[in-house]
C-alpha cells in the first residue's frame, strides 16, 4: 500500500513521478531544444534569447495544463475541500511545480556551465533569476488555466501575455527607448535575459547584481501573486 506524503507539495512530486511518460518527455525535451543550441556557434544574445523562452515557456505550459486537466475532470474538488487556505495550497503546488521544472532545466544549466567556465561569478544570480521565472511562469500558467475548457487551449492564453512581454523585455531586440527600458525592468525575463548573457560571456547591459536583486524580487512577487490567486484558480 502506497503511504501518501503528509505536504501538498510531496504528493506533487509522487505524482508526477508516477507518469512515467509525462516525466521522460518533461526530462527530454529542454535537451532536445538544449543542447543543439549550446554545442552549436550561435552567438550569445540568440542563445540568451532562445533559453529565456525556453524556461519561461516549460513552466508555463506545464501548469496551466494540468490544472486545465483537473478542472475538467473535476480532479480540483479534492483541494478545494482541504481546511488551508486556497492561497496556500496554490503556492505549494506551484512551487513543488516550479521545482521540477528547475530539475529539469539542470542539464542545460551544467552543460552552459561546462560550456563557459569563465563566467562562474554569474551562476549564483543566474539561478536566481532561473527560480525567480520558472515560479512566476508557473503562476501565470495557473491563471491561464481558469480561462480554458480543456488543456489543448493552454498555449493560447499562455502566450497571448508572454510573446508582448519576451518583446518588452528586451529578449528579441536590445533595448534602446527609455520608455521600454524602464519597462523591462518590471519583468522577470529581463533579468534572466541578462544573468544567461553574463553566463554566456556576452554583453548584459547590467551588472550581475542587478540580475540576481531581480530573481530574489521576481521570487517574492511570484509567491505573493500565488497567494492572491489562490481562490480564483481553484474555484473557477
């Protein structure tokens, strides 16, 4: 007899672990995408680039799914008869979601590193900045998910505010107007822009300081966001 784990976020990872499938194709797929990208010679601002979407896209997509799955099987009632409050119980499974999509990131991550061991001195912000995105993309996932019927719609209400903000962040174009640099400043992938240009010994146009204050901030305003969504996600 299997003994479920005591935490919300320990029968995440039971779960997950449990579809066998679901966790070879999530294990294979940055790798797919990866590792042709960082063995190859593309320069650093389109490695940082592809990467940034990369990371951002992975966590997105895969919670706004499985809650979307949930949601039409009626799976979600199980949590919303729980005695926690619904704010809390979001943050633990997006953050036990957040972990196993940082889990899955590491070999890309060790392989960038291996790649570029001259840029150690970024690894700690880029994390940072890594954990910072990977949490708010599961968050807008999460909310996507409230918008859909089925699963299959996921990607549409995912990208409709990630391809304006990829723009805005200067993932696609370096960023030259005040107004737009002022606004890249206010988002997560800026900064994980930037700590994968560092890490990739090209020309982030901040210091490695700034990169991980805006992990450590984008981590915070992510779970409070959790937080405040709790009710809409789960009762939608």
């Amino acid at each position: 007899m299997t003994v479920l784990p005591a935490t919300i976020a320990g029968r995440e990872f039971l779960e997950f672990g449990q579809r066998r499938r679901a966790l070879v194709i999530k294990m294979a797929f940055p790798l797919v995408v990866g590792v042709p990208l960082l063995t190859s010679a593309a320069p650093a601002f389109y490695a940082a680039m592809a990467l940034t979407m990369l990371i951002t896209i992975i966590g997105a997509l895969g919670t706004g799914a499985v809650l979307s799955r949930e949601r039409a099987a009626g799976l979600q009632v199980r949590y919303r008869l729980l005695p926690r409050r619904h704010g809390v119980i979001l943050l633990e499974r997006l953050v036990a979601a957040a972990a196993i999509d940082v889990a899955q990131l590491l070999p890309i991550l060790v392989l960038l590193a291996l790649r570029h061991p001259a840029a150690t001195r970024w690894w700690p912000a880029l994390l940072l900045a890594v954990a910072g995105t990977v949490l708010f993309a599961n968050v807008v996932g999460a909310l996507a998910s409230t918008f859909t019927t089925a699963p299959g719609e996921v990607m549409l209400y995912v990208l409709l505010p990630l391809l304006p903000a990829f723009y805005l962040s200067g993932v696609f174009t370096p960023l030259r107007d005040p107004v737009r640099l002022a606004v890249s400043r206010l988002l997560p992938m800026t900064y994980l822009h930037e700590g994968l240009l560092g890490a990739l010994q090209g020309s982030p146009a901040v210091s490695v300081e700034i990169v991980a204050a805006g992990g450590a901030v984008t981590l915070l305003v992510a779970a409070a966001a959790a937080l405040a969504l709790g009710h809409r996600v789960l009762e939608a």
